[in-house]
C-alpha cells in the first residue's frame, strides 16, 4: 500500500471495524465501518453502497472513499446485503429478485443498526452508491423517505422496467436465451414487475435533495438511465444536482475525480447541517 500509494499519510487513517449485524427477519450481515478519527458522540453517516449487486463484496482493507469521508467526518457504512459475493450461493440467491425489497431492507437495518449504537447521529445521514449502489441510493430515500438527508446515485441504474427489457447496455447487447434468463431469474419475470421498485416511477415519493453523476460515455449503465431520471424529477419539481462528464462507467480522470468528490462532499455537508 505505502509502495503504491506513496502520498498516503499513515497518520491520517483509520481503522476500519468489521461489524455483525441481525436483519429484520434474522438474517446475518456483514458489514464495515469507517469512524473519524476521535469521533466522541454521534457523527454524521453514509452508508456507502457497493455495485454488483451479486457476487460483489466489500473486504476489510484499505478503501480510498471510507478513509476520505472519515477524514472529512463522516461515518462510513459499508453494508454486505444479501446478495453480495464471499458468503456462498445460498447468500448470494437469497438477494434474486429482491432489488428495492429485502436487499433494501438489508440496508434500513443496517442504518437503523448504527444509530442503535451511538454510532450516527439520526438527524444526519446519506446514503451513496455507485452502479447497482446507485439504484439502492434512490430506492432508499424512496422506500424510507424520512430517514436519510439525502442521496447521491453514480453511475446507476434507475429505470428498472428498461434495464429488464434491455437498455442497450453492453450486457443487453448480448441478448437471446442467456439474457433472459439472467435476468428472469435475478431480476424479475417481467419488465411490469418492477415498477413498483423502479426509481424513474417512484420520484414523487422523495423528500430529499438527489446528486445525480454519470459518465456521458457508460456503456454499462448508459446515461438514458440518468436523462430519464432527470426528466421525471424535472416533471415532478424535486431538487437535484446534476454531474455528467465524458467518462464511461465510473470516473477515471483524477480532474473529474478531484472535482466529483469536492461537490459530493459540498453537497453532503449543506444537507446535513
């Protein structure tokens, strides 16, 4: 770490703590938390979510975003949900077709769980993710409205019923037998099941500022996603900010990168005073 990353000063990191935390309906998870440095007290929260979903899993170790939010004050939360990788199939099958459902709930305990322990202050709390991360950012300021200050969805996946039917993604693009059946199995049946569940459908429900970042050039989550977004948010009168750069899916260009992570934290403090 110290050979590759020969800027990083050791006395400015913290520890990271894995931590065990019950779902509602019993289930095991595991998570990681990031606390600033002689945090005394309740601090701000964000519970950072991974991408995937499934298979994708957040190790203990050195994470670039955990130690900058918690250098800057945040709690940094980084959940494993059902669903996620290194746990075995039963784990990982136990998130299909749970998108915005249990997997979300997963999250809501998790937050919840950190508040329990004195950990976050109730009053001050985000959620942020990137990818599938970013579609659990949104679903969760929709499914639980009055609980996290505010959102900021990367990269995400917001219009469910498109992505099922194919949204022109590079995995979409692969079509025939093998996506249907990916999909149908961990996604849904069909494209009308996840309205319900689908951010683009559901914007009246938000009660909280929304960051939205996308790269103009993601051939994953392609930016129709975001534009679709945007345009409903437009149509039901929501706050958002609004970050597009030519990237693909995530940012790589430490000038994009440099000036994502300065608004997102701009963001984050003013919703949270």
């Amino acid at each position: 770490l110290v050979a590759s990353l020969p800027d990083l000063k050791p006395e400015q990191m913290v520890q990271v703590e894995p931590v065990v935390i019950k779902a509602r309906d019993g289930l095991t998870l595991h998570a990681l938390l990031t606390k600033p440095k002689n945090a005394k007290g309740p601090v701000p929260l964000l519970v950072n979510v991974h991408g995937g979903p499934f298979g994708i899993t957040d190790f203990w170790g050195f994470d670039p975003e955990g130690q900058f939010f918690a250098s800057r004050g945040w709690a940094v939360l980084q959940v494993n949900y059902r669903g996620s990788g290194n746990r075995g199939t039963d784990f990982q099958e136990a998130g299909y077709r749970q998108w915005g459902l249990k997997m979300q709930e997963d999250l809501v305990d998790a937050t919840q769980w950190a508040v329990s322990q004195g950990v976050a202050d109730p009053r001050r709390m985000c959620i942020y993710g990137g990818s599938y991360g970013g579609y659990a950012a949104l679903a969760g300021i929709i499914k639980d409205p009055d609980l996290y200050r505010c959102a900021v969805g990367i990269v995400g996946v917001y219009d469910l019923v498109q992505f099922r039917k194919g949204d022109g993604s590079d995995f979409s693009r692969l079509g025939g037998d093998y996506f249907e059946k990916f999909m149908a199995r961990r996604l849904a049946e069909k494209a009308e099941d996840l309205v319900a569940t689908s951010p683009v459908h559901n914007v009246t429900k938000i009660k909280v500022p929304v960051f939205i970042i996308h790269g103009s050039n993601d051939v994953r989550v392609p930016i129709e996603h975001a534009n679709r977004l945007r345009e409903a948010m437009d149509k039901a009168g929501k706050p958002y900010e609004w970050m597009v750069k030519p990237e693909g899916h995530g940012f790589y260009n430490v000038d994009n990168r440099v000036e994502m992570y300065t608004k997102v934290l701009e963001f984050l403090t003013k919703h949270t005073q």
